[in-house]
C-alpha cells in the first residue's frame, strides 16, 4: 500500500500518525482514500465546519453491519444493538431525543461535586506506588481512576467494578468485527436488568438511574436505549479519559519544559487538559456518510460517500495552531476538535478535562525526575484510536 491512505498507519513506517499527516496533507486538505474508500478531511476549518453540517451523518453502525457475513453479525448483534442505539450513532430527530436522556445529568454542579471525588481517587492510587518509585501510568493511574469514576457515575456496584476492567472501545471492536466484548456486553446488560423495575418506578439509588429519572417520564425510551446509553457513558467516558491521561504524561516526557512549568505553575493544569487533547487526541477520526451532495475543500462530495474528520490532523492543523507539533500548556487550544462540535459535542467533556487536570496536576505534585522506564511505545493497533497499552514510568517520590 504505497499511495496515501490513513491505513498506512498499519505499516511499520508510519509509527507516527501525525507524521502521516504531514504527509498526507501536501495533496491538500480534503482528498480521496481509496483504500478506506473515504474522503478524509485534514483541515481545521473544514473539520470544525463538516462537523456541524446536516448533510453528513453519524448514523453508520447499520450500513455497516448489514453488509458482513450473516455468522459475522450473528456474532457481532449485541455489540450493533448497543452501539445503534446511542445517541452517538444517530441523527436528529432520534439524537435530540437520546441525548436528553443523560444531558441533564452532566451538569458544571455535578462535575463540581465529582472532584473531591476524583482527587481521592488519584491521591489512593498514588499512596500504592509512591513508595516503589515506579508505575505504569496505564494500568496503576489512569485506568483504575477512569474506571471508579465511571462506575460510580453509572451506579455499577463495587462487586461488579470488574465488569468494566481494561474497557476497550467498543467502537474500534465493531469495526475490526471482533466479539471479545461480547460476553462482557451481555453480563453488564444482566447486571443493568437488575434494577429495570426500580428505575421505571423512580425508586432507585444508583447516580445512574437518578440522572435520567425525570426524562423517563417525559418520552418513551426502550430499555435497549436507557443500555445503550449506559454503555456510553462507560464506554466513552472511561476508555478515551483513561488514554488521555496516558497520552498527557508521555507528551510531559517529551517536553520536559512543560512538565517543569505545570509543577511551577499548576493553576494551569485546566488549560493544559484541553492542550493535551489537541496535542495528541485519544480518538485520531471520526467518520461521516454523506445524505446530500456537498463541496469541502474544494472537492466534490456525494450523497452515499463517506467522510472521515481526521481530528488528529486539525489538531495540528499548522494553519490553525502555531508550531503545532510542540506541547505549550499557555496555549489557548479550547478550539481544539477532540470533543466533536455541534449537535455531537461531547456531554463528558468537563469531566474529562477535570479528571486530567487533577490526576497530572497530582502526580507531578507528588513526584519529582519522572522519566520513561521503556524507549519505545505498545499502542493499540487502530488506525483510528492513539491508547497506549502500557506506560511505564519511574520517578523520586516527594515527601
């Protein structure tokens, strides 16, 4: 696969997804994949601007699904009935009506109220490895952190906590027709059963159940809908944030400049989070069909074809951000694309960032020398999704 392709990032020359980017963007900033059979979309501007247009569709999980095998999508039907029915996946009417389902919920005074919450957390998982002087960031910090957040949020009791261990997105699982999730998809939708009765009568506890209790009454939501949507708030809200945190750290690494400012400065841990998304963003694409023809860049889109907004690339659109591929916490990057825009912006967003913001502004509060312990990097083998599979990291604790 010589010509250009985002699929090149499969091949060992492209370890590098924002070098390809480079690359791919001399042949301008809206051009035809022909091995993804997709447009992709390089530019900022454009990103920003396709982003909020009604002629392209998230809704693609179907078109998707029905053209596998039929054993494939045997296989695969409980992970399409979960991802079909998130808010994620469709268009208004039906997103406007998903969405009012957990918005309500996510309010500034419920993030308010999450970060004594958050900074318990972060400070018990640092208590376990301080005294080693080494960790890694993925499975000892931010995955464990994400984790307990998500399960408190989605009302998931301790004893179940292992449900949602090591949360892979079940995005890049659909796409790549695996069914490793499968069975833990099942076993969540038999806990989640567990209290169908006491949600419809408003008797439940759970944060869950309390945050969509005043919409069930308003319209009439399928239990398929009320799960699908519990699994986005798990699915979205622990693997990306988990990966965020990862990416941060090994960015820090990198820049050990910056690292020395946010311990000199951490007042400027909020707006370093929004840097660390546009600076190397968990979720590197997301994809659009056509329902109308349209112009982008110059280019001739049609109804029916499809679009990947390569957020990634707007990221470290050179147009767009000075001297885009250095991290610079003083950066005003709140325009960034990592969290969609429009109608798709993502409701988890202010946790997202508050839970990135505490665990970095922590960890470098509480450590000092911190340093790689591993020169080369395990990421996840998507072309679409940057998580780190480990990152481990040594440090001098300080007392």
């Amino acid at each position: 696969m010589r010509s250009p392709s985002l699929l090149r990032l499969f091949d060992g020359e492209w370890s590098d997804s924002y070098e390809l980017y480079r690359e791919l963007r001399k042949d301008g900033p809206v051009q035809w994949d022909r091995w993804m059979r997709a447009w992709i979309v390089l530019d900022h501007a454009e990103i920003a601007a396709l982003s909020k247009d009604p002629r392209l569709s998230g809704a693609r999980i179907d078109s998707f699904y029905e053209q596998l095998p039929a054993e494939t999508r045997a296989g695969l039907a409980p992970l399409r009935d979960a991802l079909a029915d998130m808010m994620l996946f469709n268009e208004p009417p039906r997103h406007t009506k998903l969405r009012r389902l957990i918005r309500p919920g996510l309010t500034p005074r419920f993030v308010r109220e999450m970060r004594p919450v958050i900074e318990d957390t972060v400070n018990g998982l640092l208590d376990r490895v301080l005294p080693s002087g080494r960790m890694d960031v993925i499975h000892d910090f931010s995955e464990p952190l994400t984790r307990d957040v998500i399960r408190r949020l989605a009302g998931i009791e301790q004893t179940h906590a292992h449900q949602i261990e090591n949360w892979q997105g079940l995005l890049h699982e659909f796409f790549t027709q695996s069914q490793t999730q499968v069975p833990r998809i099942k076993a969540l939708r038999e806990t989640f059963a567990e209290g169908q009765r006491a949600r419809r009568e408003g008797t439940a506890e759970d944060l869950f159940s309390r945050m969509i209790a005043g919409q069930l009454g308003e319209a009439d939501y399928t239990e398929n809908e009320i799960f699908a949507n519990f699994l986005l708030l798990i699915d979205a809200g622990q693997a990306t944030t988990t990966h965020l945190i990862g990416n941060a750290v090994l960015a820090l690494t990198a820049f050990p400049d910056q690292m020395r400012l946010l311990r000199e400065s951490p007042e400027l841990a909020a707006n370093a989070a929004h840097e660390f998304l546009r600076f190397d963003s968990p979720v590197q694409f997301t994809s659009r069909v056509a329902l109308a023809d349209l112009e982008a860049g110059g280019r001739q889109i049609r109804a029916g074809d499809s679009v990947a907004l390569v957020l990634g690339a707007g990221n470290r659109d050179p147009r767009h951000y000075p001297d885009p591929d250095r991290l610079d916490v003083r950066r005003k990057a709140h325009d960034h694309l990592s969290f969609g825009h429009g109608i798709h912006y993502c409701l988890g967003a202010a946790l997202a960032v508050a839970e990135t913001e505490i665990a970095i502004a922590t960890l470098l509060r509480r450590t000092d020398d911190l340093r790689l312990a591993e020169t080369e990097q395990a990421w996840l083998e998507s072309a679409n999704f940057r998580f780190l599979r480990r990152l481990p990291i040594q440090f001098t604790p300080v007392r």
